[in-house]
C-alpha cells in the first residue's frame, strides 16, 4: 500500500469524533479536518437523472440546510480528497452523499412513506444501491421467495431486480459499511451510518489487481474508484509501463498486441486490449485429415475433413474402414474378438470376422421401446420391433380414467384440470392434466400502489412489484425539474427555481419593478406609485370603505352613476362619488350597496318630457275607464262556484222512469241466458249418458257374439 494512502487511512480513522466526549460538551462543534478539504463537485439542479436520489428531497429546503449538507460531504470525503486531488471520479459517490446529508431521503419505492433518519432501512449493495425501510424489505423477500406454487430459492431488488439468494434476506438494522448494528442516530453523522471509515474493498473486478478499501466514512451509495497510484503498471500487452491510480491501473497502450496466437504460428494483429486474443485469421491452402483434399481455409480452419469416406483396409485384411475423413490408421476390426448370436446369449469364440454369426434359437429377450417389456420374438438380425403392441390396463394421466390399450398408445380422458395455478387466481383447464400445471399465461392487470397504471407481469401470488415508471415534476417556467417514482407526485413540492420570472409585467413599470424568481401563482402587485396618483376605493369588511394610492394602469375603479329617475347613466371614478357624496352631507357608508351612485346625476330636458308624458296618458286612461259603463251579458250561464261543484244535480222523472226500465230489461236478459244454458247442459248430460249406455252394448257384443246372435 502506498505512503500517502496509508497515511490518509490512518488520519480518516483518527478523525473519527469520539461521541461520548463530543456528546458531554455544549454545543458541539463539527469534526476538526487537518486541512482544507475541496468540496465535491456541484450537481446541476436543472438536469437530474432518474437514478438520482437527491431529486426526491423537497423543494422547501433553505440556504442553511444546503450550507450544512456542503459542509457534511466535505467531511465525509476529505481524507479521499486528499489522496485523490481535485479531479477525481467523484460525481455518482456526491450525489448519494449529498441526498443524506439534507436529511432527506426518497420515499421507501414499496410502501411510499418517506424515509426518515431514525427508521430501520436496508440498501441495495450489490447494484442500485437503493434505500428501503428494513420491515417492507422483509416482507417482500418473503412473499416473493415462498409467494409462488414452487417455493422459489432467491428474490429480487424491488428497483432493479438483482437477486439475492434466500439466506440473504435481511434480518437486522446495520450501517452501510455493515459493521454496526442498529446504528444510534446521530446529528452530526450521516443518517443511517456509523461514522467510522467504511473499509469496504474498492477491488469491484476481480482482474483489476487492486487491494485497497474505501477510505470515506460510512456513506450511502458506491465506493468512489481506488485512487492509489501504481507507479509501475502494465498495459494490457506488458509492452508499455507507466504510473497510473490503482482504478484503472489496467489499460491499452494503443499499440499492436503482438501476442502469439493460439495456432503457434503467427501474432496477434489487434491493438492492445483486454481479455484473450482473436482467433487466427490469416488466409492459406489446408489439407484434410486424410490427405486428399486441398482447400483454402482460415488458420483456426485449418484442420478439417472431407466428405468422402476413407476407404481403407483394416488390419484384419478383409474389411474396409467405413469412417470418413480421419488422421492415422483406419485401426481394428470391430468383428474381430468375442462373437455372439445377435441375441448375445450363445458365444463363437473361433469365428472368424468375415463369418456371419448363426442364430440360435432361443427367445430374444431385449428390452423393446416402452422400457418394460422385452422382445417376445426369436433370435433375430437386426433391430427389435419399437412398437410395443403387449395390451396392458393403462390409467390417464390426471388417473380419472384406466382403460386396456396397446402398451405403445398413450390414454387420455377429457376432464378439465380444476386446480388453481401458481398465481392462485385462474384454474389450470388443461385436459387430463397429470398435475404439473403449466404457470398462468394472463396477465396481472391489477392496478399498482402508485394508482396511475396496472401490473403487466404475468399472474402471479402476493404484492405486485412497484411501479417502475418515473414522474417529472418542474417549475413554473420549465427549466428546474427532478424526478420522483410514480405515485409520489402528488406529495412532492416543486422544486426552488434560481432563474428569473419570464411572466411580463401588466403595468407601465416593467423596467423599474424588481425582478423576482421563477414561481407558481400571480406575480407580487407593483408597488410603485404613477405620475397620477387615483385614489381608489377598495370594498373591505362591514360595508367599508378604505382609500389607497395604487398604480394607474393596474387597478382603476368605476363607478355607473345615474339621476333620480334612472334615465340618464354615466361612469365617474369612485374618488368623484365619494366627494360628491360628501358634499351633499351624505355618508357613502350608508348608502345601500343597490343605490350607490342613483340620483348624483341632475335629470335633463328628457327625463322631465317623459315625466310629463306620464303623468298625461295615466290622468287619460283613469278618466276613461270612469266615462265607459258596465256592459250586462245576457243568457250567459254562470259558472258554478268550486264549493257548488259536488253538490248533486235533480233528476226528472222521465229519467228515472227510463233507467228503471232499463233496469229490469237487463234482469230478464240475464235470466234468459242462464235458464238456455242450464237446459242445454241437462239435455247434454242425457245424450251423453245414452252413448255410454250404446258403447258398453257394443263391447258386449264384441265378447260375447253368440249370445248376441241367439
């Protein structure tokens, strides 16, 4: 390790405030620093990419806050910063730093409450690096590990899905550099850390060669990369050396590789690079394995075979080599050695290779296709018969069905698999299922917690995962926005724009009012005075009046005046009704809110025409309905009062003789009908009795025809 990391180490450790001696003293000042740190680089607020977690923080946070959050990064990086110089990597490591030193964190992505600095959390170390309350984490790697049908051994990240085995699922509270558990809070410490340094290894590839660990204190997010200085480091070649930081100690010098390749033949053409080299690409003329065939072919090509077959003499001198192309000897006789009859149960030992060997007679006995039968037939040539054709009882695949088939044909019944499927919403309906029940196809369709969208995974057991859409939320003017998970808009502030209100101004002093910053909302009101001053009468509580000089061309008041008798009409400024109310010794604060302003106007020429004109056509119209005498209307049936209407009307007596008669008309027509239809139903009882009587003489008859004849 070299000196000045290891001094940086040490002084990073020493630095670490002693919390029982700080925690006695009143007030406690911040952590003392051996030299001036730099501060971390600035993070632009206009641009915030998604993986930001500082964009979460609310816009409401002041001066003071960010000072502070300044001052506590420089504390956690200074001894990183003293190795490394100013222009280090240090811009993903900044703005986690930054997000947890304003005490603000985003919200936890399963259950949406924000994170404070006193809650239990775990991170994501392995990937995003993302922070979530230690309760939701738990019980989401348990629905997603034991959720399904099959117990599945690992779960995920619920932001970027990296998947930890089951043992890794977090049973308790520790710091990021994981060597505290349940860290105290503390106020002069990062949220959720243990103030020493984290100590994690910085070797993040395996093949980069570096030793060293993480020098800032216990921090949220990734490691910054080693910035320990190799003075000898090699390039990816080993042609070239030169000092470089331990980070990227591995490098291209940009010269040729020259490595030897993997043919042994020639070198490597590429630049210097990283992992094995290419294969051999040079161009040339190849034989085959066997020598009979000449191609052009690449050099990693280079050895191959032909199509044609070797053809050669085997060592017993009677067969030939049935192989294709191949390298060396053709080799052995496979017929040489220890002969069988083709059911192998009879041995030849003294058979020679070009001798067939006979049968013999007995059962052959191989196992056939199905695996539980064996070949009925005689010592044979050649293969058994692959069809089982042995009728055995069979059951279906679900066993709701046996039934005796062919060994080689497969029985299944129609019924329906009613079983639920992994997800435990939709039942399975595969025909004569065995059990294995394929998973659910659908889709989710649920709707997620951010309440905006629904699940798209397939249907599956437990909480849906979290909606991984994003939400911008800006400024008035646009230029000022971050980022937020989907369904925390709408608790989130907008954000604190530095830029200037583009909104023009309405009255005539728009290079003289102050400007002021980007904002939701109407403008401030101009304060500034106009050339003419009008006094203005403003309606405030219990029907007052006030009087204030306000800017001419922004807030004008108007007043429709009219005369006593509402003709004539005009509009005077307020200042002008409130004088003239006062000079005629009235108080405006008594005149009725209807008649503000009637009867200021004096009545003209007009308004006395049509007063006079009035008064003549009412003094005409009385003295004519006085002249013109009541008219008597003659054989005019009165209408009856409503008090008279039910009263009963008399009736004459030709009336009452007539519905009398009427009366006892309608009597003897009924009786008529009734007496027809009691006569007609006792003469049908006789005629049907008769032909009952004829019916039964006629089966008589029929039983009996001798008697009948006699």
């Amino acid at each position: 390790m070299p000196s000045s990391y290891a001094a940086a180490a040490a002084g990073s450790s020493s630095r670490k405030p002693n919390r029982t001696s700080i925690a006695a003293s009143t007030p406690r000042p911040p952590a003392p620093s051996p030299s001036p740190a730099p501060a971390p680089p600035a993070v632009n607020p206009s641009i915030i990419s998604d993986s930001d977690p500082s964009s979460y923080s609310s816009s409401s946070a002041d001066e003071a806050d960010l000072t502070a959050s300044d001052s506590a990064t420089a504390s956690v990086v200074s001894a990183y910063l003293s190795v490394a110089g100013e222009g280090a990597d240090f811009s993903k490591v900044g703005i986690f730093l930054s997000s947890a030193a304003r005490r603000r964190s985003p919200p936890c992505l399963i259950c949406f409450d924000p994170i404070r600095p006193s809650d239990p959390v775990w991170s994501c170390s392995s990937s995003c690096f993302a922070i979530l309350h230690l309760p939701c984490i738990q019980s989401w790697a348990h629905q997603s590990a034991s959720g399904a049908a099959v117990p599945c051994p690992t779960w995920g990240c619920p932001k970027c899905r990296f998947a930890y085995p089951k043992s890794e699922t977090p049973s308790s509270y520790v710091c990021f550099c994981s060597k505290t558990v349940d860290p105290a809070p503390d106020p002069w410490i990062l949220p959720h850390s243990c103030g020493d340094v984290c100590g994690r290894s910085l070797d993040v590839n395996l093949n980069s060669g570096c030793e060293h660990t993480c020098l800032l204190l216990c921090h949220p997010g990734p490691c910054p990369p080693c910035p320990a200085v190799v003075p000898n480091a090699r390039c990816f070649c080993g042609a070239h050396r030169e000092p470089r930081r331990c980070a990227h100690q591995r490098y291209s010098c940009g010269g040729k590789c020259n490595k030897r390749l993997s043919c042994g033949l020639h070198r490597c053409p590429v630049d210097c690079h990283d992992g094995p080299c290419p294969q051999c690409a040079v161009r040339g003329s190849h034989k085959c394995e066997c020598g009979e065939t000449m191609e052009e072919k690449l050099c990693f090509e280079r050895i191959f075979q032909c199509k044609r077959e070797c053809g050669g003499m085997l060592d017993c001198g009677k067969h030939r080599c049935e192989r294709g192309c191949h390298g060396g000897k053709c080799g052995e006789c496979p017929l040489r050695g220890r002969r069988t009859c083709p059911c192998g149960k009879k041995d030849y030992p003294r058979l020679e290779c070009d001798a067939e060997a006979a049968t013999c007679g007995s059962t052959c006995e191989k196992v056939l296709g199905c695996g539980r039968h064996r070949c009925p037939e005689r010592c044979h040539r050649g293969p058994c018969d692959e069809t089982c054709r042995l009728v055995i009882t069979k059951a279906c695949r679900c066993g709701g069905l046996k039934k005796e088939v062919p060994c080689y044909q497969e029985l299944t019944c129609e019924r329906k698999c009613q079983r639920s499927r992994n997800c435990g919403r939709h039942a399975c309906k595969r025909r004569c299922c065995a059990g294995d029940c394929p998973p659910c196809s659908e889709t989710c369709d649920r709707k997620l917690r951010c309440g905006n969208h629904k699940c798209l995974s397939p249907c599956h057991r437990g909480v849906c995962s979290p909606c991984p859409l994003m939400k911008t939320i800006s400024c008035a003017c646009g230029k000022t926005c971050f980022e937020v998970p989907c369904g925390t808009e709408k608790n989130q502030k907008p954000p604190k724009c530095s830029k200037k209100c583009s909104i023009p101004r309405l009255c005539r002093h728009k290079l003289e009012c102050r400007p002021h910053k980007c904002h939701y909302g109407a403008c401030p009101p101009c304060k500034l005075t106009s050339g003419k001053n009008f006094l203005v009468a403003t309606r405030v509580k219990k029907e007052n009046y006030q009087i204030a000089p306000i800017c001419a061309q922004k807030y004008v008041t108007l007043v429709n005046t009219r005369c006593a008798c509402s003709t004539l009409k005009q509009e005077w400024l307020c200042q002008d009704v409130l004088k003239e109310y006062r000079k005629s010794g009235r108080d405006p604060k008594e005149v009725p809110k209807s008649q503000f302003g009637v009867g200021l106007l004096a009545c003209g020429e007009d308004c006395k025409k049509k007063l006079k004109a009035l008064d003549s056509e009412l003094h005409l119209r009385k003295s004519q309905e006085n002249k013109s005498p009541a008219v008597e209307v003659v054989n005019v049936p009165k209408r009856r009062k409503r008090r008279d209407r039910g009263q009963e009307v008399k009736i004459s007596k030709f009336q009452e003789v007539k519905t009398y008669a009427l009366r006892v008309l309608l009597i003897i027509l009924l009786s008529i009908i009734v007496a027809a239809g009691l006569y007609l139903l006792w003469k049908g009882i006789f005629w049907l009795s008769d032909w009952m009587n004829e019916m039964e003489v006629q089966r008589a008859r029929q039983r009996h025809p001798r008697g009948a004849m006699l």
